[in-house]
C-alpha cells in the first residue's frame, strides 16, 4: 500500500487513552469510504439504529466527507441525524480534479487522490477507538471492507470488535468470490452465458487497494449486508456457506433506507411538485449516480433517446463528484438546442442534488433508468420501481444483471460487453418506451411491484429484515 510509511510505524499500544468522550454501555463506530454510496448507507444505517434502538453512534470521517453525508442525507430525518456523533478525522490534503467526460472506461479515477488520502487514516482512527473503548463496556466497529487497514487496530483492544457493511449485492460479492477463485456461479446454463465479466469494471489501482486490505479483512467478527432475504436469499444461503467455513456471523438487515417516507411527501421541492401534477406511473426517472459523467455526445444522444420516446420523465444531470465536492463548480452539461423548450410539460431536466428515495416512492413514477449502483437498486427495488439497466464499472454490471435476469424486474440499455460503443438515441427511445408504454413493460413493473411490498414488509416488525436487525443488536449488546 503507497505512501504509508508515516502510519506503518504507529505504536498502537503507546497510544494516549484521553477521556474527553461521554461514558457508553455499548458504542457504534462507523467507519465509511469516502464515496457518496458508501456514506449514504452508513449514514443510513446509524440513523435506523439511534431511531429504532437508541444506542450511541459516532460516525468517523474526514470533514469533508462528514459534511458531505449530512448535506446529501435524503429522506432521513433530522432528528435521527442530529443524535449521530460526528467525528472529523484529521485528513492528508488531497487534490480533487474534475471528472473527464470523454474517457473511454467510466470508472471514476479521478476519485483516486481523495481515496489515497482516506486510506492515511489508522493512527488518527485507532487513537479514537482507544479513547472510546476506555469509556465503554463494548466498542463496536461497523466499517467499509476498503477501510479495513484503517481500523486493525480493534484486534489490540480487549473490548472492541468490527463488523463489514457490505455496500453491494449479495449476488454481486459472491459472483466476485467465485470469479476470482476459478469456481463457477451456481446459475441456470443460459443465465451463465449471459453474466457479465469483470473485466474492465475497475482500474488496476483500486484492484490493487482492495486486495491490499485483504490481511486485515478477517479482523472483522461478521458481515452486515443491506440486503433483505426476499430479495437474494438464495444468494445469502450461498455465502453464508462461505462464511461459516470462515467462523464468520452473516446479517441481512436492509434495506437500511426509511420504507415509510409520508413524513416528507410533502416536502417542497420541484421534483416532488412536478410529479404531482403528472400520472400514476408514468414517469421514467434518468440519474445515473454521483460517479458517472456523460460526454457532450452521450447527453446529446440520451437527450433525444428521451424526447423521442414521447414518455413523461425527470432527468437528474450532473457531472460526476469530484473528491471534495465543495472544491469548485461542477461542468454544466450542454443540451441539445431548444431540447427543454420541446419537452416542456412532458420532461424536466434538474442539475441539482434530487431526493431520489422521494421521487422514486412517488406514485407518479414508473420506471428508473439507472447506473445500478446498490444504492439506487435498492432504493429502486424498495420502492417497487422497474428499472432501465445501464452499468458503467465496479459492481454496477453484476448488479445490473441481478436487477434484468434473475429478478427480472428490469431491461438493458446497454450490454457490459459493448461498454466502449455509443449508445445511440433510438436503442435509449425503444428501452424506454418498453419499460413505460408496453404490456412487457407492464408485466415487469407488476414484479417489481410486488418484490417492493415484499421488501418493505420484511422490515416491519416480525419480518425477515427486522429479525436480522434485531439479532445484530441483541448480538452487539451482549
């Protein structure tokens, strides 16, 4: 691992132990990566555990990225909010370049400086845990496998234990395992011709940074996944084979999101005011996630994909983030001459941050075209809303391909292994008008319908998800 030679040589056990935190029975430590999904889920998480358990949460991070969780938090609710302990770790300055819309491969690497800086984190994270842990009956460490290097030292104190927040499918980190270990996923022959490779889906550089947290991976006591068992039970089933072979404890507590969001329905925002002056599910949301940037020629093609279709729909167009996102001014995207003009009435075009779990519970909505990023697939599939597939790297093709092929609540805009080819207007107009104007479309959304009321009942009192929940507590505050 680069540039870490200052915290290679950090005495863990000469650490100062100050006492400047309040006593705890059992304290929560989250320890997020700093990119948008990671810390939207862990942010959500603590936010369902002081609301539904009342047990302290500190939420760890640089100041930058603490801020950005709170600013972005959508349909959480404020109060859950202000009972989290944030905690701003000290971070190695870091340059934050703006995204390249032309680069052949999506994959955000111009993410990589605020990465870097993050993983220079153990001393400052370790002297917080020692401090905790000498207030505390029990520290409990709830962290992104990336940063696992950056909390080892839990294994030195005689009171703490970490658990991993997996922050993608089941379906996609067991498909991973398989692949990288030369073992077949267990799948159906045809669905096995059609799963997507890994390749291309990352740089060699953060291949590298995940395989460098490997020796510190089996710290960790168990795994929390932010999946429910209606969703991917077969695929939980699988890995907790894996698990047990570890003596590792699996917990499938999602979705983690707020299920009931009548609290904000009502909300001002132009989205939300948008919807409800148009039809039950009729129109098709397009966002494509905080790491994806679209080249003038994408935009101009998906623009007209849209106009085409002649369906009503609300299209979030934004750059990707840059690692500090308060830094500068994002590009402004271009659109076609008199585009918004055209489609005025019938699509609106938003360059803001949009409350995305909001829009998609809204019963004016009836389809997603989406990056496929688990934060919006979950969301997506929380809410009941099918789902236009278009992955751009990481595990979004794998996710892509669970959300189309073996839930079959979804279409492809796009196949993995035509990544490089433009998609042209009348491939997106043909998806869309599929997905939100034909009796295939119909059936789909009718699935994905009823795995959405599955879902949200398995976080209710007695359900699947709630039971995982509450096993964890129970486990934690042994």
């Amino acid at each position: 691992m680069e540039d870490q030679t200052e915290v290679r040589n950090f005495d863990f056990s000469k650490s100062m132990c100050s006492s400047n935190l309040k006593q705890d029975e059992v304290a929560i430590v989250m320890v997020p990566f700093p990119g948008q999904g990671h810390l939207n889920q862990l942010l959500q998480l603590a936010c369902l555990i002081t609301s539904s358990y009342d047990l302290p949460v500190y939420y760890l991070g640089s100041a930058t990225h603490n801020l950005q969780a709170r600013v972005r938090a959508n349909a959480l609710n404020p109060s859950d909010i202000a009972k989290i302990h944030f905690h701003d770790i000290p971070t190695p300055d870091f340059t934050s370049p703006a995204p390249d819309p032309n680069a052949l491969s999506k994959f955000p690497s111009h993410l990589e400086p605020s990465w870097d800086a993050c993983m220079l984190l153990r001393e400052p994270i370790a002297s917080f845990l020692c401090d905790i842990s000498s207030k505390s009956r029990r520290v409990v460490v709830v962290h992104d496998s990336l940063m696992s290097y950056n909390v080892q030292d839990v294994s030195s104190l005689h009171n703490a234990e970490s658990y991993i927040f997996n922050c993608i499918s089941v379906f996609t980190l067991y498909c991973i395992i398989c692949l990288s270990v030369g073992m077949s996923v267990p799948l159906e022959e045809e669905l096995l011709k059609k799963l997507p490779s890994l390749d291309g889906i990352m740089t060699d550089k953060i291949r590298d940074r995940g395989a460098s947290q490997s020796p510190y991976v089996d710290i960790r006591s168990g795994d929390i996944h932010n999946t429910s068992n209606v969703i991917e039970g077969k695929f939980l089933d699988l890995l907790a084979q894996v698990a047990s072979d570890q003596n590792k404890k699996n917990w499938a507590i999602g979705p983690v999101l707020p299920t009931k969001l009548e609290r904000i329905s009502n909300r001002e925002n132009i989205c939300l005011d948008w919807l409800n002056k148009q039809p039950p599910r009729s129109v098709l949301y397009v966002s494509f996630g905080t790491t994806t940037s679209f080249s003038d020629r994408e935009i101009k093609e998906l623009a007209m994909g849209l106009e085409q279709s002649k369906q009503r729909f609300i299209w979030v167009l934004r750059d990707a983030d840059r690692g500090d996102i308060f830094t500068e001014e994002a590009r402004k995207v271009e659109l076609p001459e008199g585009f918004e003009e055209r489609v005025n009435g019938v699509g609106l075009v938003v360059r803001e941050w949009a409350p995305q779990p909001e829009i998609l519970a809204h019963s004016s909505t009836g389809g997603f075209m989406s990056h496929c990023g688990w934060n919006s697939c979950i969301e997506s599939i929380t809410m009941g809303v099918p789902i236009a597939a278009w992955p751009m790297h990481s595990d979004q093709p794998m996710t892509g391909f669970l959300v189309t092929d073996v839930l079959k609540i979804g279409l492809i805009v796009r196949e993995w292994e035509k990544r490089e080819v433009l998609v042209n207007a009348s491939t997106i107009e043909n998806v869309v008008r599929k997905l939100m104007a034909s009796e295939e479309g119909n059936v789909i959304r009718k699935r994905a319908e009823e795995l959405g009321e599955a879902v949200r009942q398995s976080t209710e009192k007695g359900g699947a998800s709630r039971m995982e929940l509450d096993s964890f507590i129970a486990h934690i505050t042994r």
